[in-house]
C-alpha cells in the first residue's frame, strides 16, 4: 500500500474510529438513507422523505452521551410537534377563504411571520431551547409554504412531516442506545485536566521561586496561566449545563461545587504570587546568592510538594466517584485514605513554614536590621503558598465528603427540574455552532437609562417642586392653600386651571411618580432589548423571503419558488442568523463552503450511481465519515454540517422523483444557490437591521469592567480604612460579589473579542491591543484579589494608621487611572496626557511603612511576627499592580490618542538642577502618557 494511503487510514483509525459518536452517527446516517431509500416505507413521508437526513443533521444529531441524545430527542420532538400543529391549523384556515384569494394566501404568511418572530425570541431568550425553536421554523416553513388553500393536502402534508421527525428522532436515540455511554464523564475530566495543569503550573513556579529559570519555561509558565483561565471560565459553564442534564452515577453534581470555588482561587494564588517576573530579576551574583537561599525555602519547597500531592490524590479520588457507574459498587476508600494522608502531611507543612518564616522575622528584629530587599519577593511567593494550602485543605474536605457519599449511594439516574432557570441554560450539546460563536450572555443595558442617583434626584426634584408650589399663595384654588381663613368659591372660568393643577399634582405624586419611573424602565428595556429585536429580524427576514411563495399560482416567482424548493432559502436564513454580526458572519461563511463541497459531492454521487439505491447507501454513508470527523475533531463543524445538509436535497430528491425538471448539475447549482440566498441574506439583515457589532458591545464591556474594577477597589481601601477589624464577613460578601461581576465581564469581554475577528469591517480592529486590555484587566482583578486576602494579616495599627495619609493618596491615584481609563473607552476619547503616579505614590508609601514598622519593632520587639511577612507580600503585589496600570494607559494611548498639550518636559517638574527645593511631594509628581515627568 503506498505510504500516503498508509498515513491517512492510520490517522483515520486514530482520531475517528476509537470515537463512540462517531461510530454512532454513521449508524444513524445509514439508517436514515436505508429508509428513505426503501420505497414502501419512504412513501409515507411523500416527495419530502429525504428531509429524514436534513432533521437528523440539524436537530437530532448524534451527541456525547445518551442522557443528553434523550433530552434533544424530547425537546427537538416537543417543538416539532407544535411547529406541526399551529402550521396544520393555519392551512385549515387557509381552505376556508376561496381558493387562491388574497385571504387565503395572507392566513398562512401572517401564521409564519408569528411563528418566526416566537421561535427568534426562545432562541435568544432560552438557550435551551435554540434547536427547539428552529425545528418548528422548519417544519412551519414547508407546511406554510406548500400546497396552500387545498383542503385535500392539510392532514397528508402534517403526517409526512410527522413521518420525517419521528424517523430521523428514533434512528438517532437507537442509535445513541447501542453505541454511547449512558452516563457523561466529560465535567469530570475537565475538572481533572485544570487540576494537572494546576500542579504544572506551581511546580514550574517552585522551580522559579529561589533561582532563575530559563526563557523556555517563563513562556510555558504564561501559556499555563492562560490555559488555566480558561478552563476555570469553562468549568463554571460547563457546572451549569452539568446540573441540567439527564445523569446516571451515584454522587449529585452539586457535591463538586465547591471544587470550581477553590480552583478558582488557587488560580488567582498563582497569578498574583508567583508571577514569572520575579524569578528572572537581575541583580549582582551575590544578591542573586543570597535571593536563593532564603532560611525558610526548605520547608516552603515541602508545603508546595504538599499541595501537589494533595491535588493528585484529589484528582484521581474525583475521576473514581464519578466515572466509575457500573451497577456494581466500587469503593473508594484507598483514594479516600491517600486523601486523609495528604492533609495531614500538608498541614504538617503548613506550620513548620509558619514556624520558619516567624523565626526570621524574630532574628531581623532581634538583629535590629532589615529585610533584605531581594527576599521580597520570596514572602511573596511564601506567602502565597500559605493560601494555598489554605484553600487546598479544603478541596481535602470536599473530597473525603464525597467520597463518603459515593460509598453510602447506589446508582441512579439525576434528572433536570424544569425551570425557567434551567431554560436559560445552555446544553452541552454538539451543535454546529459549538466551536465558534460565543455570544454576549447578559446584554448591555442602554447608556440612556437612568442610573440609581439619577432616579433618586428625580423625586428629589419632584419633592422641592411640590413644597414650593405649596409656599406659594394660590388664588383660584383655595381648598389647596393652608391658610384657615376660607376663601371664596372659584369661578367657572377657573375650573379648567382648577383641574389642570389637580391632575399636575396627581402626575407629580410621590407614589405616581415611582411608577412612571418603574414604566419608563420596562419600556426602555423593551425597546432596546436584544432578545425582540432578534425576534423581530427572524420574523422580517421569513416574511420577505417568503413572499414569492404566497403570489398568485400564475406568477412566475411563485412557479420558481414552487419549481426549485424555494423553502431552502428561508431555512438557511434561519440557522445563520445569530444575535450578533461576528456570529453571523462566520456561520455564513462556513456554511457557503460547506454548501459548495456538497453541491460538488453530490454531483459526483449522481454521476457515478445515478438511480442505483445501493450505491447511493454506500456513497452517502462514506461521505459522512468525512463529515463526522471535522463536526467532531476540527474547529468548523459548521462547514460539516451545511455539506451534510447539502447532499440529500439532490441526491435523494434524483432518486425519489421518477422525472426531474432539471439535469444533476442544474440540481446542484440551484440547491447551492437557493442555500447561498439565505445566507447572504441573513449577514444582510444583520447587518442592516438592528446591528450588534462585538466591537462596539466590546468597547461598552470594557468601560463597564473598568467601573467595576473601580468600585472594587475604592470598597477595598474604604473597609481598610473604616472597619476595626479588616474585611468583616458582610465586607467579603460584597468584594466577592463584585468580583464575581468582573470576571463575567471579562468572560463576555473575551467572547467578543472571538467574535469580533468574524466580523467584516472596513475600519481596522486593533486586536492586540484589545486583548492586552483585556489580560491586563484580568490581571488587576487578581492583584486585587491578592490584596484583599494579604490586608486580612498585615499589621493594621503600623500599615493603616500611621500611614494613613500616604495610602488615601495612592488610592487616589489608582481610582484616578482607573476612573480615566473607563472614561476613554465610554467616550472614545483621547487620554489625559497627564494623570497622578501611582509609582511616586506608591515609593511614599512604602518608605512610611517601612519606617513606622521598624520604630514599633524596636519599641516592642514581640508585636511583630508573621504580619511582617505579609505587610512585604503586600508591598510586592502593589508593585506588579503599579506596572499593570502604567501597562493599561499605554494601551489606552495606543487605542485613543492622547490629548497632549505639552510636548516637553522642563527641569523644573524633574526637580533637575541639583536643587533639594524642587523635590516635589507625591501629589506634584504626575504620569504622562507620553514620557513620565
């Protein structure tokens, strides 16, 4: 055999063999061409029986597990059934008019357009139900566009379409029942590779820590973070499809949640104390000695194995609970006693670097000297592995409790409640979308809408408006005045200014007033609401396209669409539109290269069998072993699926008709053609109508995130300077909360950022330079996390108080920097050209505490033990938040511009000429976007 031939059937039998759905939906796609292939059985599905393998592609596709092929089976039949059934009843609404009347052409186009406008919103709306929503679309579009105002054709037509849902739904489940596994292990295993990546990641990082690493490792280092990141944003969403889906096992998905927690936080311990810089420093050879064998390295080096070990033991007592679903029970108690050892040993590392790093703060203070600068970073990196020891004791707990639970359970089968919550939730399905668009899950609200302290001063307003014109003497409207004298009746001319002030009084009540504002909320969001007015693009889009199909029988557009299967068109509209242009833009392109490889296929397929149905069997059953690999394996299963689509319509469609109007290449020119109308029409109506371009929502998101940010951080200094105690319970509910605000921002932020390369535009997209805002936005997030749980230890009374003054001022600069950023990206706006240092800041400050550490040290030399450690990490990760933000400007420069007006610097802002007057304090000294000053 020559080597090529040898090379690809070994690379077949590698990628695609040993896969379960693969082997399962080349089952169903012989299936479903043997039925329609025998004649007895495909005639009760009539001319459009070879829609069995259209549906089987498109809805009822082959996914992971059986649990979830159940769930798309009951869903996918449950709209079809109603697709069916509000199509039958506008057809018997359609014969009631005369045949051929203009009513009985509009029932049926007024019944489609509906349709579409509902299915376009539950698509957008409830994710759940997206493929629910587009097998109603197709099936209303032939029943609606097919045989209208003949009452023979109603309940023929709807039992053809019956025929064709059922078969295509059973052959995939049967399918699915023979080869798949009945229960879904992929959550698991997802799990268990961020743990692996995890324990790379610090080991590459305690190889760093007390000696450099080479330049190699640094960029593995920085590919596992990213890599990390990602899947701690995977994990979350794929929890959320976890708990909604059919299951069989033993322990419930509820019991690893806080797994995903603690993962969550050893990620950001790793990004915020052991950042790749640190290792690489340069310094003289004898600093760089002495930065290598801190006393306390031994015992931190055994706390990291520590962790290590106890995440393996984690990992592989995970994969047992909840991979192992044989009706037989399968203990895991050895996993659960290699658990119990590690948290014991680990916790035995855990104070004996407590211990050291206490004796040698006491042996600095008993020396009266200082910490060595180049030892900084080495707290640091301790000081991060005690939190995360801290967190991996309990992801032990976690796990011997489940352990516990998958010992005391039998197996059975978890089943979703249904919720609207749960509608909103996307499945883990195998869609053709699934590996390219990601759309904005939480839509922006409009920059018109009023924010809380605008809604206050409106009835702050109201309020001094009404106590005003009560002051006021009133003339014509006695019973309004306070005075006790009576007045004289009003006359007739002033009743109409009577009432007039009456009904302003009642418009202006307290109680009216909040609910107009109430109103004006619901109509604005109504009116600027992503979900109606993709709703709205459905229905305008099936409404025009199917126009032609509603035109009297004599015209010509409607003899085209009737003779070439017009429906094509609107149902390729139908699945490219998505809810943003990015999306849409690349569905549309891989569904027209896909329509073009099975418009060439299925030419070849006619030439080569013509009516020879075993050949036919043979052909498209081959050709979906191509298909299956690059849904399953390649990033673009959309063009798989658009060619798996393409091929029946010309194929089947050959052999079922005894007479075809057109020659094979007619027919594959005119299905690729029909196809390509839908979709250049749906990128046109995305574009045009009600736009979602990812760049503009990216730059929104952006400014919002920078907000966020903000907050956060002004609520960090605010609890530190207020509270007695650091961080009080309520303090870490609300900066958790707000965290958590950010990072799903930033995860619609990166999402866009995926789109948005899809998009066709003629302005330039600077994306580098987006996606370094981004990175560096991730990375303050994870600063500021590290600060919130450093400040809970840090010596209150000698790094608060008595510097109280330095800290407000470097708050004020970072809240500055921050403030400035979020602005340019709101108002695309050049950048300040000069904004406070944060850096000059940031050099007072620690001088202070420097100071004010060491005169308590010599007064009392007992008050200071491990706090000291942390009062150091803390200066460390200001430090890296001070680049990060310098980092951020110069992006914002580089997007915006800046709005420069001096384009010198002068010697008397750089305090040059050897003049001690002229050192300026830290409010003098500024940042400039163009050169520091």
């Amino acid at each position: 055999m020559p080597r090529p031939f040898h090379d690809f059937f070994g690379f077949f039998f590698l990628h695609v063999t040993p896969s379960r759905r693969a082997l399962a939906r080349i089952l169903s796609t012989f299936l479903c061409v043997l039925l329609v292939i025998i004649r007895p059985f495909s005639r009760l599905g009539g001319s459009n029986a070879f829609l069995v393998l259209s549906l089987k592609e498109l809805v009822f596709s082959v996914q992971g597990d059986l649990a979830q092929q159940i769930e798309i089976t009951i869903l996918n039949v449950t709209g079809a059934l109603l697709g069916i059934g509000v199509s039958t009843s506008a057809k018997y609404f359609a014969t009631l008019p005369p045949f051929g009347s203009l009513m009985s052409r509009l029932i049926p186009a007024l019944f489609l357009a509906t349709i579409a406008f509902f299915a376009g919103w539950a698509k957008s709306r409830l994710p759940r139900l997206h493929l629910s929503a587009r097998i109603s679309c197709f099936v209303s579009i032939w029943l609606l566009t097919e045989n209208i105002g003949i009452p023979s054709r109603v309940l023929p037509d709807a039992g053809e379409f019956l025929w064709v849902t059922l078969t295509a739904a059973i052959v995939c489940l049967f399918s699915s029942m023979l080869i798949l596994h009945w229960s879904s292990t992929h959550f698991v295993k997802e799990i268990s590779a961020t743990l692996h990546s995890l324990r790379q990641c610090l080991a590459i990082s305690m190889d760093g820590a007390f000696a450099p690493i080479s330049s190699k490792q640094v960029d593995e280092l920085e590919a596992l973070h990213m890599d990390i990141l990602r899947r701690s944003v995977l994990l979350n969403e794929l929890h959320s499809q976890a708990s909604f889906e059919l299951r069989f096992g033993r322990v419930a998905v509820e019991h690893i949640n806080p797994v995903l927690g603690i993962i969550e936080h050893l990620r950001r311990e790793l990004s915020w104390g052991m950042s790749s810089h640190g290792s690489t420093r340069s310094g003289s050879p004898q600093e760089a000695e002495r930065a290598s064998s801190p006393p306390f390295q031994t015992s931190a080096l055994e706390l990291g194995r520590g962790i290590l070990a106890s995440l393996q033991a984690v990992e592989n007592l995970l994969l047992v609970a909840y991979t192992c679903v044989s009706l037989s029970p399968r203990s895991v108690q050895s996993e659960r006693d290699t658990v119990i050892s590690a948290a014991i040993s680990l916790n035995f590392a855990w104070y004996t670097t407590q211990e050291d790093l206490r004796s040698v703060i006491r042996q600095a203070s008993e020396n009266g000297s200082h910490i060595p600068p180049e030892i900084h970073h080495h707290c640091l990196f301790a000081t991060s592995l005690l939190q995360m020891a801290y967190d991996t004791s309990h992801i032990l707990q976690v796990a011997q409790k489940i352990a516990a639970h998958h010992n005391a359970s039998h197996i059975r089968l978890f089943y979703p409640r249904l919720s609207i919550q749960w509608l909103g939730v996307s499945p883990r399905t195998f869609a053709m979308e699934a590996n390219g668009t990601s759309a904005v899950s939480e839509p922006l609200e409009s920059t018109s809408a009023l924010s809380t302290h605008e809604f206050k001063q409106c009835l702050v307003a109201v309020a001094e408006s009404s106590t005003a014109a009560e002051t006021e003497p009133m003339v014509y409207f006695p019973a309004f005045n306070s005075a006790s004298s009576p007045a004289p009746s009003p006359s007739i001319r002033a009743l109409p200014q009577y009432a007039f002030a009456l009904l302003v009084r009642l418009w202006n009540h307290p109680q009216t007033l909040r609910f107009r504002l109430a109103a004006s909320r619901v109509i604005r969001k109504t009116h600027h609401s992503s979900h109606l007015r993709h709703a709205i693009k459905n229905a305008i889009g099936v409404a025009v396209l199917s126009v032609p199909a509603y035109l009297p029988a004599d015209s010509d557009a409607h003899s085209w669409f009737t003779g070439f299967h017009g429906q094509w068109i609107i149902i390729s509209f139908v699945w490219v539109l998505e809810t943003n242009t990015g999306a849409t833009w690349r569905i549309g392109y891989l569904r027209l290269s896909g329509t073009i490889l099975g418009a060439i296929y299925s030419h070849i397929t006619v030439l080569a069998c013509g009516r020879n149905p075993y050949g036919l069997v043979v052909m498209v059953t081959a050709f979906d072993i191509l298909v299956s690999w690059v849904i399953i394996k390649s990033n673009v299963p959309s063009l798989g699926v658009v060619a798996s689509i393409t091929l029946p319509p010309v194929v089947l469609t050959h052999y079922l008709s005894d007479r075809t109007p057109q020659s094979i290449l007619d027919l594959s020119l005119i299905r690729a053609m029909t196809i390509a109308i839908g979709i250049v029409s749906a990128l046109a109506m995305n574009g045009l109508v009600f736009p979602r371009h990812s760049r503009v929502i990216f730059l929104n998101q952006t400014s919002r995130s920078l907000g966020f940010l903000s907050h956060l951080y002004l609520l960090l200094g605010r609890d530190m300077f207020h509270n007695i105690y650091a961080f009080t319970p309520c303090d870490k509910r609300k900066t958790v909360k707000l965290e958590l605000h950010i990072r799903n921002a930033l995860q619609r932020s990166k999402s866009l950022l995926t789109t948005m390369n899809d998009e066709l535009s003629l302005v330039p997209k600077p994306m580098r330079h987006y996606r370094e805002v981004v990175q560096k936005i991730q990375k303050i997030l994870d600063l500021m996390t590290g600060l919130r749980k450093i400040r809970e230890n840090i010596p209150r009374k000698e790094t608060v108080a008595c510097v109280l003054k330095e800290r407000r001022e470097f708050v004020s600069c970072v809240s500055l920097i921050l403030f400035a950023s979020e602005q340019v990206f709101r108002a695309r706006q050049p950048l300040p050209q000069f904004l406070p240092s944060a850096r000059q800041a940031l050099e007072v400050l620690t001088t202070q505490i420097e100071l004010h550490l060491w005169q308590a040290i010599q007064e009392d030399k007992s008050i200071m033990q491990l706090s000291l450690v942390y009062s150091l990490a803390e200066r460390e990760v200001m430090k890296d938040m001070v680049d990060t933000l310098e980092g951020l400007l110069e992006s914002c420069r580089a997007l915006f511009g800046t709005s420069a007006w001096l384009t010198r610097t002068w010697p008397e802002l750089n305090g040059a000429d050897n003049n001690p007057t002229s050192l300026a304090t830290p409010g003098d000294i500024w940042y400039s976007a163009l050169e520091r000053v």
